[in-house]
C-alpha cells in the first residue's frame, strides 16, 4: 500500500509539472516533450486505477502519435513564435478573471459533490473476477455497442477519404506509376540484347 501510494505522488507530481512546463516552455518542441512526459505519467496514474487498457490507449495513441505529429508539424512549420506572444500581456488579465471563474466552479461542483443513496444502489458495479478489464471492454464494445462502433469507424473513413480528395493535386507533366501498365510489360519490351564489339561502346 505505501508503494502504490509513492508511485501515486510521483506520477501525480511530475504530471502536474510537466503540465506546467508545457504552457510556460519557451521552446515548441520543449513543450512538446513535456507534453509526451505527461501522458507517460498519466499513463502511470491509469495502470494504478487497474485500467492498463486506458493506460495502453494513451501511450500508444497519443505519445505514439498525435504527440509525435505535434513535433513534426512544429519542427517542419518554422512558425514565429516571438510574433505570436507579442500581444500576451495584453490578454492576461482577462485569461486571469477566466481561469479565476473556472477555479470557483471546480471548487463549489468539487465541495458539494456527493452521492445520494438511491444513486449509488441503482449503479451495480459490474463482477470482473477472473476477467481484465480490457477483456471486459471488448465484450461490451464488440456485442452492446457494435453497430455504434462500426459507424465511428465508417465515420472516420469517410473522413479520411474527404481529406486525401481534398488534398489531391493534379499536375501536368508529372509521370504517375501505372501498376497495370507493369505488370503487362513482356520481355521484348523491357529487355533489349545488343551486341557490343570489342573496343566499342553501346
């Protein structure tokens, strides 16, 4: 139990740091490798939950690569960030007043919040004894909430699709790979045997 609970602060202390870090780094790129530090320590807090499922999800998806396109768009865009932070000190105090009013709303929802009796007996806990909790999610996702899932992922397709039809240039001139063209290709057409005589070239 104290382990767990020093793993806890630990995670919890560099998140919180890390989070920091991203919003007051100078650096694009620092800030983004703080990012990526924080979803490690996030993932951390998820596995002491007993949700590596969760703790998977965000390594993989977002360090893997949300965060990692983050990078390489920052590196490859070169944008200025000096000219972007020019007018910072001029929006402070109403992002100060902005985050004061969202402080006060956390704390009366974190200071009143409370289960009622009819609440807590009308949500069973699920028994997951001898199962993972993946196991679990997949065996709602894939029966309950199948077709939901499968429309996400045509969804997600249709989009996909939109933006490389979007994005798609024709330019004249350009010689395009015509895979039918070669495998159609015959011997006599990709192959020429000339005789070359001694001392002479091709």
């Amino acid at each position: 139990m104290l382990l767990q609970a020093l793993a806890f602060y630990a995670f919890a202390a560099i998140a919180v740091a890390a989070g920091v870090m991203v919003i007051s780094a100078r650096n694009p790129v620092h800030s983004v490798l703080f990012l990526i530090l924080a979803f490690f320590n996030a993932a951390g807090l998820f596995v002491l939950l007993g949700a590596e499922f969760l703790a998977m999800i965000l390594v993989v998806v977002y360090v893997g690569a949300i965060a990692v396109l983050f990078l390489f768009v920052v590196m490859m865009l070169d944008i200025n960030f000096v000219e972007l932070r020019q007018g910072f000190l001029q929006y402070l105090p109403i992002g100060a007043l902005i985050g004061l009013m969202l402080l006060a709303e956390l704390i009366l929802v974190g200071g009143t919040w409370a289960f009622s009796p009819e609440m807590s007996g009308a949500m069973p806990v699920p028994d997951l004894a001898g199962r993972t909790n993946t196991e679990a999610i997949g065996d709602i996702l894939y029966t309950h909430y199948i077709y939901l899932f499968q429309t996400a992922g045509l969804v997600l397709l249709v989009a996909m699709i939109g933006a490389i039809v979007l994005t798609l240039r024709v330019r004249p001139g350009v010689r395009k790979q015509r895979p039918s063209d070669q495998v159609a290709r015959t011997r006599e057409e990709a192959v020429a045997i000339r005789k070359v005589s001694p001392g002479g070239g091709v």
